[in-house]
C-alpha cells in the first residue's frame, strides 16, 4: 500500500470516528441536549472557579464569564467555551418564554451576584467593578 | 413645511420669508362685505352658528382619544412578573447543581418558615 493511500484512509475513519462521536452527544433532531452543555461545564468548573478566585476572571453584570487580568490564552479559551454554553441556556430559556436571551443573562447575573462568595469579582448594573466583601 | 428641504413645493420661498400669512385685500366694489359682525345680518348669524354646532359637535369627539392606553399596563406587569419567576426556577433548576458544586458560589440561606404564633 501507498504511503499516500494510507493516509487518506486513516483521515476518512478519523473524520468518521469524529462524526459519530458528535452525534453521539446529539439528539436525533441534531441539537445538543442541556445535559451534555451541564457536564461540559461541570467539567471547567474546578478551573474556572480558580480563575475566579484568583481575581483573573470575574463575573459580569450579564450573566456571563469576562477575563479581567493577565490569565493568557488558557483563561481567554476556557471563558470563551463558559460563555458559549451559558449563551445556550440562556437561549433556550428565553425562547421557552418569549423574552429575549439578554434579560435571562441579566437574571442570572443578579443570582450570581448574591450567592457569590467574599473577594470575587462582580460587575455592578452601572458597569463599575467590584470585589465583594 | 420646511423651504430649505422642499424648495420647489414651496415656490421657492425661503425661510425668511415665510411668516404670517399677509391680510387678504378688501373686498372691491359695491356688495356686502363676507366678513361682517354676526349681529349685523341674518346670513353671518348662521354663519356663526353653524361654526358653533360643528365645535360643539368636535368637542367630545377630541375628549374621547386619551382613554385607551391606561387599561392595559396592570395585565403586561403581572405577567412579566410571572414569567420572571419561571425563568428564575428554571435557571435555578439548572445550575443548582452546579453552583453546590462550585466553590466560588455559596448557596443562599433561604429564610425558614416562621412557626405559626402559639393561641392561648
């Protein structure tokens, strides 16, 4: 066998490994159910709490995740994958009950500004910073 | 109307010169004058009060435009108040778990239901 030939047959069966592996996490309609973003999340947890903790990253005041200090390219992709599934959920909310993705952003935040613990970092309504005490 | 932005509409007239509108010219020649004192002829007191009746007549009709917007405000709070505790549920629903595990988030004392005051 051709070096070339066999490269392209370990590429097509990886291409197809990937594919099943993403349809596994599919739902038959082709969407990702909450599940899976859960334990996505789940998983970045310890990581992303240690951001929080050391001040790097803080929680803004629209129910998202933002990079606040020098955390590097780690923090930024790890903020970047939070972000995105919290967009999800919030998505899906707001489409439930008609209302737009942002106001459900703007409740989760107000949530998480009252059970944060002392020292991480908040955003206020007015756009200001703060560490709560 | 604005002359700079609809010139030729306007005959060309420029912003000065539009004003109050200039007296129409005095009626010439022999004949009775249109714009008389009401008391003075039969003609000008239906004149006036037909301008009466058509007042009377607009009067409750322009009474009747600013009713309608009041009656609906109370229904639109009270079901967006009700739509925010079911996003708050289910948002609380889906990262309770999550925030029990997160050590970044404390989980908030609910207040503990009073017990009922003792009857004598």
């Amino acid at each position: 066998m051709k070096p070339a030939r066999f490269f392209r047959i370990l590429l097509a069966v990886g291409i197809a490994f990937a594919a099943v592996g993403r349809a596994q996490a599919q739902t038959p309609d082709g969407r990702i159910p909450l599940s899976v973003l859960r334990k996505d999340q789940e998983k970045r947890l310890p990581a992303l709490d240690a951001l929080k903790a050391s001040g790097v990253v803080g929680e803004n005041n629209q129910g998202f995740v933002e990079v606040r200090g020098n955390g590097g390219d780690y923090a930024v992709n790890l903020v970047a994958d939070e972000n995105h599934d919290r967009a999800v959920v919030y998505t899906l909310f707001a489409c439930k009950y008609d209302m737009a993705p942002k106001q459900v952003g703007l409740r989760r935040a107000r949530t998480i500004a009252e059970k944060s613990k002392p020292g991480i970092w908040l955003q206020a309504p007015d756009g200001t910073w703060y560490q709560k005490k | 109307m604005n002359a700079e932005i609809f010139p030729a509409a306007c005959g060309g007239i420029s912003k000065g010169k539009l004003g109050r509108r200039p007296a129409s010219p005095a009626p010439v020649g022999p004949g009775k004058p249109l714009g008389g004192s009401p008391a003075s002829s039969a003609g000008g007191k239906a004149a006036f009060k037909c301008r009466l009746l058509i007042c009377a007549a607009a009067l409750p009709l322009a009474g009747c435009v600013n009713v309608k917007p009041i009656e609906v405000k109370p229904i639109h709070v009270t079901v967006d108040v009700n739509v925010n505790v079911k996003v708050d549920k289910d948002l609380d629903n889906y990262f309770d778990d999550l925030d029990k595990k997160s050590t970044t988030i404390a989980p908030v004392a609910k207040p503990a239901a009073q017990p009922a005051p003792a009857t004598p």
